[in-house]
C-alpha cells in the first residue's frame, strides 16, 4: 500500500528524496499524489521549507504534490512556521488569510440553530464580498512591470469593443 512505503520511506535517510518519491510514482493519480505528499511531511515534518522544496523537485505532477504537502504541512505547523519567503507577494493573500481565519474560528450557523451571522452570510452563503478593482492586475504582484496578467484576479479590460471582467472570462469566450 502506498501510505505504509511512503511512512516507511520517509524514515529511510539511506537513499535521496528523489528516488523514494519517484519509487511513489510522479503523482499524475491521487493515491501517487497522497504518497509523496505523505512522505515529504513526514520527512520534513518540522521544516515547512523542506518538505515544499522535496515535494516539488520531481519529473512528475509536482505542483499538485507541492500543494497538497503544503496544506499537510501547513494545518500541521501553523501559519507561524512558514518561511516569508513563502507569503510575499502571495497573490489574494488577504482573501486567503481571510478565509483561514473564518474557518479556524468556525461560524455558528447550522439548520438545527437560530444563530444568525450577517457578515458570514454575506461572505459565504450570498457570496457578497466586496471586489476590488484594479485597471491591471498582474499575477505576482499588482503592478509588476513585464508581468503575466492575473486569470483570477478581476480587472476589466476591452478586446475588440468588448469588456471582460478577468482574463479567465477571456480565455473561456
């Protein structure tokens, strides 16, 4: 099974990171992708750092693997032990930080209460947040000069007379 060899991997320190994540597979499949993320937080349990760079040095679908080990890593660690180097520049990072925090403090609502939240309702049930608008928006930093521009972000824009509201409603006409 793969969760036991990549637990018994990521105690043998005999071999690189490598080869025991390309003994895992290169992560094209979820059960690979669970595999070596496992094994990356495991070995570097301790060391968010670590275990991002293991996880995404490899011939396969290392993005997914770097972000599955991050979020292991990261509800395993804390926001604390993440490196800045990590956090700057991060795009949304404001609406991530954000979401985090109403999850981690939780929201009362439930089908079985009366407890009434406005600003969550808002937020995650009407979907209402404010948006801000940028006439550019590029993806590592808003005003980064030879950037690429952001597909997430929304910053209208006109092509042939008409506007898009973000790049991704662009690439999708």
């Amino acid at each position: 099974d793969i969760i036991d060899l990549a637990v018994t991997l990521s105690e043998d320190r005999s071999r690189s990171d490598l080869d025991n994540i390309h003994q895992l597979g290169e992560g094209w499949v979820g059960e690979e992708t669970l595999g070596i993320s496992l094994y990356c937080a495991l070995k570097y349990q301790n060391d968010f750092s670590a275990g991002i760079i293991a996880a995404v040095n490899h011939k396969g679908d290392s993005d997914s693997t770097g972000a599955v080990t991050g979020n292991i890593l990261g509800a395993l660690l804390g926001y604390n032990a993440i490196d800045d180097q990590w956090k700057e520049d991060l795009e949304l990072s404001d609406v991530i930080l954000e979401i985090a925090d109403d999850l981690c403090h939780g929201c009362q609502i439930s089908e079985y209460s009366h407890y009434r939240d406005e600003d969550w309702e808002k937020k995650y049930i009407y979907m209402r947040r404010p948006v801000r608008q940028q006439p550019f928006v590029f993806f590592w930093k808003e005003n980064e000069e030879n950037g690429y521009l952001s597909n997430w972000y929304r910053c209208k824009f006109t092509v042939d007379d008409f506007e898009y509201l973000h790049v991704e409603q662009y690439m999708m006409a």
